[in-house]
C-alpha cells in the first residue's frame, strides 16, 4: 500500500516448490508475460516470478480496465476461469499500468492441500520452541521452504559436479520409466567403484537401511561410543548396550581409550564411528586397524562407520580394501555415499565385510529393488569423476578450516576440532543452544543442530554445524555474531 505506483500484482523469484501462475517481468518491472500452468518451460525458470495473488488495482484501472474486460471474458467463456486470465489480456494493451512488485525475502505460502498447509503451520507457528520441532521432527524435504539454508544435514556441498549431474539430467527419462537392476548387479557396480571383490559388497537405499540390518544381526552386548549418530544404538536393546563416553573436556578419544575400556565388558560387538558425530573425533588409520586386530583377537564384530572419513586430512584412510577385509574377518564397514558425495536424495549407502556369510544375509534382508535407477545410474558413471571428487574434498578441507576459525573468532563461541564435514561448537556465553538454534531459525531462516537433548555435561551447551559453500558459511558466522553480541 506504501508503494506510491497505482497498480500492482506481487511476485515473488520462482522456487521450486512453487505452483500455478507465473509472470515475466522486465529491468522496468513491467510484466511481459502471464505464463499460465500448462504453459509452464522448466527451461525457462530463471525467468519467471510467482504471482503471490495479491493485487493493488487502482479506482481508474478497475472501472477503465480490469472490470470490462471482466465482464466480457465471463460472458465469453463462463466463470469457471482464472481471474488472472483477464490479467493476461490486459498486459497486451499499451495503456496497461500493470507493475510487478518483487518481494525481498518475506515469508508467504500458498496453501492448496493438506501438505501446503503443514508447511505453511511449521512457518507460521507463533512458538518459537514448537516451530523448530516441526523442522526438526521433518528429517529434511527443506527445499519446499523458501529461503532456508539448512546447516543441520550433513552432506559434501562441492559435490557432484555440474557436468556429472547434466550427465544425470540427460537420461532423466530413461531413468524414471525403466526398472533398475536387482541386489546383485548394483553390488557388481559398487564393487567396481571401491574396487573390492563384488562378494564382499552390498548397496543399500542409505546407509540407514543397511544399519538396521545389519544391527538385526548383532547379538549378546553391543559397545558404543557416546555421544554418537543414533542411528546404531537406537536399533538395539538398551540393556544390552554398553557405553563409553570420553571424560576429557573436548569429547577426544583414542583407539587405546576404547580397547582399555572395553576389554573385560564381553561386549559381543563394536560400533565406531570415524570422524564420530557429533563431536568430529578422528582416529588415524593406523590406530583403528589396531583396534580391528584387537577386535578379532577377541571375537569381537566391529561395526565400522566411515561415511565423514574422506573429508579427514589423512588421505587413503579408507577400509574398504580387499586386503584389510580379509586381514579382519570380524570388521564390516558402513559408508554412506549420500552424506560423502552430496547425493542424499538419492539414497546409496554401502557396507563390505569378507564374511560373505553375512553379505548374503544383508541382501536378502532388503529388497532386491531397494536401490532406484537414479541411484544405480550414479554408480555406474561415479568412477569417471574420481578427480572432480578429489578436488571437492580438498574445498570442504578448506571452507572448513575457514569456517571453524570464523567461528572462534566470535566471543562465546569454542570450536572443537573435526575432521568431518561438521564442527561441534561450545557456547560459553549467556545465551544456550535451544535458544540460538530458535532465533536463528526464525530470524535468519538458517536451520542447525541443538546438542542440548543429546549431550548433557554439567550444564554445557553445544551445536553442531554443517559445512557449506563459503557464502552460506559466511551468512551463519555473521549471525550468529550480530545474536551473540
């Protein structure tokens, strides 16, 4: 109403989860184009703008314009029509006042349905509390929310490259309207990938599907490592379980601090983490091979989780190796390709293991259509893009290194060191993590992890942060310096 131009329809840049009507505008804002639905060019989508269907029509443009025209389209065609059908005629007349006014980041949703409208509740929720429990409780989809710059998944955002991903595009239509290939072929195409004998390899839909799995198998007592991703302990009986949790003050742990723990426990199995989530504690190589030859001197199976291993500065700290698997027939070894090459929609997740016994086990205990086409295509061609993986890894290793330091730099704020994609943070200030995390999703439309829930240590307060592109890292440093003063 502030704008002092006569007539307006307000618009918003186009967003993928957008629907129905949009418009092109010019350097002018003078609208060019109505683009109905069925009119719609994916091509085109830099293009276009959202009509929000929100007007200002002034008193000369109804009476002169919008109304007869009106009129004359219902007496033509009927009302079962768009009202933005006359719209679209009337932006063809030379004396059309018709201006486009660009939203700059206000929040709006249209509601159509029943999954617009949760959306919509999760936007708009007065509670702050309760509005980031619906976002947390969503496990992602974060791209049906406008604007959103989600710090709390983790994945490796310098990878896939534009041209793997054009290469993906390409065979879109191919790969939507044909089966993929069954358990046994897609174990043939990862092994070939990791370069491992094909019998020691199953593909899972995530690296969750193979946790449950594979945790059904485990029996007697289970030790974990905690803090730690949920995901394993979870999947198993509590009063079986026994954990060990680091006493120094920044969560570090050594291979020697987990075999002096365990041995003795009669633990039957062994969950590990390498970096560990949340805290980004590595163990070199070297050491975790001690451990599994400690684990197989004691009958123990070690569950080894390496999905945030490649950003580590150790190169070549892979397990997945026929000659280790062999060495350790009591090691099985889960990666996570979602997370590792920035794929999570596609759902790939992998575990090798030289007990066989086991291999075939798991793939007959997932469906045998349990990877999509999608998913099968991107191990089909990942090979030809090792060096693009390689360079995208040394980008996280940097942007990492950037953002931990921006970080410490800020009063009130502790990094501790990580040799993951993420970096667990101390706040040391007045304000607590549940309180962070709210405002900055509210205030900042940035979503991170509040440890609150899952780390309890005398009152401490801590977050956990993705690593992202050098913008978006340079977005949440700069506020959460203007919340912490």
């Amino acid at each position: 109403m502030e704008d002092p131009r006569p007539t307006l329809a307000l618009v918003d840049k186009y967003e993928s989860w957008m629907d129905g009507t949009v418009v092109k505008i010019d350097e002018d804002d003078d609208i060019v184009a109505f683009v109905p639905g069925k009119k719609f060019k994916y091509s085109d989508i830099d293009e276009y703008y959202k009509t929000v269907n929100i007007y200002k029509f002034s008193k000369a443009f109804s009476r002169t314009h919008y109304v007869p025209f009106l009129e004359a389209y219902v007496k033509a065609l009927g009302n079962n029509e768009y009202y933005e059908q006359v719209l679209r005629v009337i932006m063809h007349l030379d004396d059309s006042e018709l201006k486009a006014k660009r939203l700059s980041g206000q929040l709006w949703y249209e509601i159509d349905d029943i999954q617009d409208l949760d959306i919509a509740e999760s936007m708009f929720l007065p509670d702050d509390d309760e509005q980031l429990y619906r976002f947390e409780a969503r496990y992602g989809g974060y791209w049906r929310y406008p604007s959103l710059i989600d710090f709390c998944y983790l994945v490796n955002p310098y990878y896939p490259p534009k041209r793997l991903l054009d290469e993906m595009r390409a065979s879109f239509d191919t790969l939507v309207t044909q089966y993929p290939s069954g358990m046994r072929v897609n174990a043939l195409l990862a092994a070939k990938t990791f370069g491992i004998d094909p019998r020691r390899m199953v593909v899972g839909n995530g690296a969750a599907e193979l946790i449950k799995s594979l945790v059904g198998t485990l029996t007697g007592t289970v030790g974990f490592v905690r803090p730690t991703f949920e995901e394993y302990p979870n999947r198993y009986v509590r009063d079986r379980s026994v954990s060990f949790v680091p006493e120094t003050d920044g969560f570090s742990y050594t291979a020697d601090d987990l075999m002096a723990f365990f041995a003795g426990t009669g633990i039957e199995a062994l969950v590990l983490i390498n970096p560990d989530n949340p805290t980004g504690n590595y163990l070199p190589k070297a050491d975790v091979l001690r451990l599994a030859a400690w684990c197989g001197e004691q009958g123990i199976r070690l569950v080894y989780d390496e999905s945030f291993s490649d950003f580590a500065d150790e190169g070549g700290n892979t397990l997945i190796d026929d000659g280790i698997l062999a060495a350790h027939p009591t090691l099985v070894v889960v990666k996570s390709i979602s997370k590792s090459y920035g794929v999570p929609g596609v759902r790939l997740g992998i575990a090798a293991s030289a007990d066989t016994e086991l291999i075939a086990f798991m793939r007959r205990d997932v469906s045998i259509w349990n990877i999509n086409s999608f998913g099968e295509f991107f191990l089909q061609i990942a090979e030809k893009y090792k060096g693009d993986y390689a360079k995208a890894l040394v980008g996280l290793r940097e942007s990492r290194s950037e953002l931990a330091a921006a970080l410490a730099s800020i009063d009130g704020l502790r990094v501790l060191p990580s040799q993951a994609n993420y970096l667990m943070v101390e706040l040391t200030g007045p304000m607590g993590s549940r309180t962070l995390a709210k405002r900055l999703l509210t205030e900042r439309r940035i979503l991170i992890k509040d440890l609150s829930k899952k780390i309890k240590r005398d009152g401490r307060q801590f977050i956990r942060v993705a690593v992202r592109t050098r913008e978006d890292n340079a977005k949440l440093v700069a506020a959460i310096r203007d919340m912490l003063g």
